[in-house]
C-alpha cells in the first residue's frame, strides 16, 4: 500500500513538474517590454536554444542570435500582412529547465494582451505549443539514453544467462566423465580380480611344469 501511494504521489508530482507555462509579462530582452515568458521544466539552455531556433526560423524571418535573439521581418499568415520583430532569450533554471523570454516587436509597439489580444492569443498559443514539442523533443533524448542503458543492462543479463548455460553444461558434461571413470574403476577392479586369478593358476601350472622336469631322472 506504502508503494502505491508513493508511486501515486511521484506520478502526481512528475505531471506537476512537467506543465509547460507561458505568462504575458514584462520580459528584459533589449530593453525591458512586454510580452511573454515561457517556463520549460526539460532540458537547459543549450537544448532550448537550439529547439527555439528551429521554431523560430518556420516564422520566416531572419534569425541571428548574439547577446540574444533577435528575427528579423517575421511573418505569420495567422498574424495578418504586416511583418514582426522577435526578441528572445533563454536562460537556465538552477532546479533543471529553462525560461524563455520573448517580445514581439509589431512596429512601433510590443504585442500585449490589452492592445492586440485576439494577435497575442495566436502567438501565446504558437509559443506554447513550441515548450511542449521543446520539452518533449528533449524527454525523448533522455528516453533514447535510458533506451540505450536498458538494452545494455538486457545484454548483461543474456550474456550472465549463457554463462550460466555454459557452467551448467560444463558440470553435466564432468558429471558424466566422473560417472564414467567410476564405472571404468569398477570394470577395472573386476578385471584386476580376474586377471589375479590367471595369474594363479598359471602359477600353478608353473609348479606343475618344474615338478615334471625335476622327476625327469
């Protein structure tokens, strides 16, 4: 039962752990702005950096990435005609994960919920839906790894499991010797035991043959 409720109780804390959170707020990407912080609990910097690029060059625009992000005349067809500035940056968490800050640049003003909210739902929904694919792309290099670990501990105990054959095979087959050098040491004996009593008679008829010589007078 203890089991249970704590397998119960990691399960509840893995799927709390895991949830993926995209906050419209003031971010400090070139300036301080608003727009968007994302929480990614997997992975770090450099796995979301690289995972964020890959999202961000399907926008369209020019990608550079020096102190920070920056994309360049980014256009989206859900976000009208007019093209946008992305301003981002990632940064570690100590406990594991990553955040990532992001402002949108629309010309003139950054994209806020108050002034463009049916554009900032579009992009808030477009950059959670990038920390899920993010945080799972990285969970899949982690299930690779322990793929991996899994099939050499597999291979451990087959090759243990063979040996095991092997020295089973190994007693059966000395068992087998010893039964058969015991059945030769009983044949041996027998013979040992006749032999001796050939070896008696023909000593007898040995005596017999001296005595026929000595009578010859």
């Amino acid at each position: 039962m203890k089991t249970l409720f704590t397998l119960f109780i990691s399960i509840i804390s893995i799927s709390t752990f895991a949830q993926i959170k995209v906050e419209g707020k003031n971010v400090n990407v070139n300036g301080s702005h608003e727009g968007f912080y994302i929480t990614i609990p997997y992975g770090d910097k450099k796995m979301i950096e690289k995972e964020l690029k890959d999202e961000l060059k399907s926008w369209k625009g020019s990608y550079k990435n020096k102190d920070f992000i920056f994309v360049d005349d980014c256009k989206l067809k859900e976000m009208g005609k007019n093209t946008f500035d992305v301003y981002a940056k990632v940064e570690d968490i100590a406990d594991g994960g990553a955040t990532v800050s992001v402002a949108i640049d629309l010309g003139g003003a950054f994209l806020n919920s108050g002034e463009h909210g049916a554009q900032f739902k579009i992009i808030e929904k477009k950059l959670y839906a990038f920390g899920v694919k993010a945080a799972k792309n990285v969970v899949e290099q982690d299930v690779k790894a322990e793929e991996k670990i899994l099939k050499e501990r597999e291979k451990e105990l087959d090759d243990l499991k063979k040996a095991k054959e092997q020295s089973e095979k190994d007693i059966k087959d000395f068992q087998e010797k010893i039964k058969k050098a015991e059945e030769d040491i009983e044949k041996n004996k027998t013979q040992q035991e006749d032999k001796e009593k050939e070896i008696s008679t023909q000593k007898e008829k040995v005596q017999e043959v001296i005595k026929k010589k000595e009578a010859i007078k």
